[in-house]
C-alpha cells in the first residue's frame, strides 16, 4: 500500500476491476434492441465475460474472438450442440453487425471532422478575401487623395505638400502656405515706371468673374471702392505683409474679417481706371511700399 492516503488514493487493481465491471453494455445489447433469441440467451450467460470485449476495441478482431471465446465456453451448458452451434453463429453475426456499426460510426464521425475542416477552410478564405478587398478599396481611397492633391496643388499653383484634404474631400491651402490669387495667372505688365508714373504692381489678364483667392492666412483690411483701383480688398497676412487686388468685378469679404490662405474672396473685373479685364496686384511688406510683386512672390517658392 502506497503512503498516499487522501481522498484521491489511486485506487487498488481491485476497485479498479469493479468499477471495470459495472461498465454499461452496449447500447446493441440493451434491452431496446432486438436480438436473436439464442444470442440474446448467450449475452445473457456470458454477461460477465462480454465485460473483456466491451472494454476492447470493438472494431478490431479481438472484439469477435473475445466474445466467440465465452459463448463457446458457456455452450457446454447448452444441452443441444446444434443450438449451440447456431448460438455461436448468431453471436458472430451480432458482433459483426456491432462492429460494422462501430466503423460507420467512426466514418461519420471522420466525415464531420472533415466537414468542420471544410467550413471552417470556406470561412478563413473568406476572410482573407475581405481584407485583400479592404486592403485595395484603402489603397484606392489613397491613391484617389493624392492625385486630388495633386490637382489641386495645380490649381492653387502650390507644391502638393501645401495642399490639405478635409474629410469631405475639400482641398485647402494649409495653414500658413503661400498660394497665388489666381489659378494660372497671365502676366501682362509688371511693377515700375508706366506712362509717366508708378504702375504699384503686376497685371495679369484674367475674363472678368474669376475667382481671386486670400494669399495666406490674414485679415481683410480694406474692402470696397477706391480711386483708380475701383473695386479693391487689401488683405493683411500673419507676417504683416498687405496684397492689394484692384480693378474688381465683386466682393465677398468685409472689413475685418479673417481669410485663410487660398479662401475666395472675391471676383475679378475691369472696375476703376482699367483698359481691360486683369487684376492688379500689389505687395507692401509689413504693409509699407509697395514692392515688385514677382521676385517677392518667387521666395516664397510662386512663379509667373
Ligand atoms: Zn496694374
């Protein structure tokens, strides 16, 4: 006897060998099932010795020697060896049946590991196929943003870095960029002397309604009618430099109001003292005089 003496002593080969045989027949021999007559008489004796084969493999041999083994010993009871012969036979077609049932059980039991196996295949594949298919819808998504960028940093004549996507979609100069009032501005005359007298800026050629844009983060300083310059906006940007739009056809700023860069603040024209369409732009860094538009313009990375 081991020292082990709790509750959960293992136990001795003669419980085991008790507990063995108060195994549960077969549900094939239970008394739901028919069987035949001298069989069933057979199982009945050999109840005690069928516990050898119920503990066996069933599907194997063994499991028909080990049952053929007691009902032959047991047959000696049998007054009639005719009957007893037939007891036999009916025994081995019992246990064949039984174990033809057992290798079917085995097979469907296969058969729906193997089904679970399948389905569970269908959905990893499945799976995988929605990532790769929201993988490609992100890449179009992005690749969509860039060349959005892209068109628009051509339409604000920005590099692309100074371009922003807003979630709908919406591109803006970003904060603190620098963007030309116009979208591919024509230059037609430029800053110095003209006609006698100071021309203050640079021309450009523009049909009348289009759209003019706030060059940079600023405020409106000056919005309305002016001299010469008929309608006019002078807007002040964060670094105290003034732009001045004059010849106007509309204005959609007032006084005091703050613009972001590339924001529409109004509509070109021929407004004031004009010999065509264009507008006239002016620079007054730190809103002093006015200086060549081009070559300001060109350090912050615009051209015309
Ligand atoms: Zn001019």
């Amino acid at each position: 006897m081991s020292s082990y003496s709790g509750r959960h002593r293992t136990p001795t080969r003669a419980e085991r060998r008790a507990t063995t045989g108060r195994r549960r027949l077969p549900k094939a021999f239970g008394a739901g099932y028919a069987l035949p007559t001298a069989a069933a008489a057979t199982l009945v004796v050999t109840a005690g010795g069928a516990t050898a084969a119920q503990s066996t493999a069933l599907a194997s041999g063994t499991a028909v020697s080990a049952f053929t083994a007691p009902a032959a010993q047991h047959s000696e009871a049998l007054a009639d060896p005719a009957l007893a012969e037939r007891s036999k036979g009916e025994v081995a077609q019992t246990v064949a049946g039984y174990t033809d049932l057992a290798q079917r059980r085995q097979e469907s039991s296969q058969s729906v590991a193997e089904g679970q196996g399948r389905a569970q295949e269908r959905q990893r594949v499945a799976r995988d196929k929605k990532r790769k298919e929201l993988a490609a819808q992100k890449r179009e998504a992005a690749k969509q943003r860039a060349a959005e960028k892209k068109a628009a940093a051509k339409e604000l004549g920005v590099s692309t870095e100074d371009v922003t996507v807003d979630a709908a979609g919406t591109p803006a100069v970003a904060d603190g960029a620098w963007v030309l009032p116009l979208t591919n501005p024509v230059f037609t005359s430029g800053f110095g002397p003209r006609w006698g007298r100071m021309h203050a800026g640079d021309d450009f050629g523009v049909p009348i309604g289009t759209p003019l844009r706030a060059m940079s983060n600023g405020e409106v300083v000056f919005a309305g009618q002016q001299s010469g310059y008929g309608t006019m906006v002078d807007i002040r940007y964060s670094d105290g430099t003034i732009s001045r739009y004059g010849h106007m056809s509309s204005l959609q700023v007032t006084v005091g109001q703050k613009v972001s860069a590339g924001e529409q603040v109004g509509l070109s024209g021929n407004s004031g003292r004009s010999t065509g369409p264009h507008l006239h732009l002016e620079i007054h860094p730190g809103g002093g005089e006015p200086v060549a538009p081009r070559s300001w313009l060109a350090a912050k990375g615009l051209t015309y």
